[in-house]
C-alpha cells in the first residue's frame, strides 16, 4: 500500500508540473502576441505619422509653387498691360 500511494503522489506531481508549464507556456504566448501586437501599432501609428508629415510638405510646395506662378503671372499681364497703353498713346 504505501508504494502506490508513493505511485500516487508522484504521478498527481507530474500531471500537477504538466499543467503548470502548459499554465506557464500559454502566459508566454499570449506576452509574446502583446508585444508583436503592440509593435505593430507603433509601426502603424509612426507609418501614418510619415504620411500625413509627408502630405503636408506636399501641400505647402505646391502653395509655394502656385504662389509664386500667380506672382509671375501677375507682372507679365502689368508689363503687357504697360506696354498697350505705351502703343496706344504712339
């Protein structure tokens, strides 16, 4: 009697290590998917963050651009301008 009991105890101590290293290995996984989750949305929020900096670079180039269009196209048409009233009084 007393070697099964022996049997008993040490057989309820694995099954008792089995579940607490499965318990252990699962608690791992789901840190491990925190973390990759967790990176992932830096990785989102950083990526978003180049584009949209990115989008206004663009946006204020082009207003520079178009302002400075505008301001050239503007001393043509008084130069123009200019010269037809010179014409018209000769």
């Amino acid at each position: 009697m007393p070697f099964a009991a022996i049997i008993f105890i040490i057989a309820l101590a694995v099954v008792m290590l089995t579940q607490q290293f499965r318990k252990n290995l699962y608690k791992q996984k789901l840190e491990h998917e925190e973390l990759k989750n967790k990176h992932q949305m830096d990785f989102l929020r950083s990526s978003i963050q180049v584009r949209e900096e990115e989008r206004k670079r663009i946006t204020r180039d082009m207003h520079d651009e178009l302002g400075a269009t505008l301001s050239i196209t503007r001393m043509h048409l008084l130069q123009m301008e200019r010269q037809m009233k010179i014409k018209m009084k000769n």
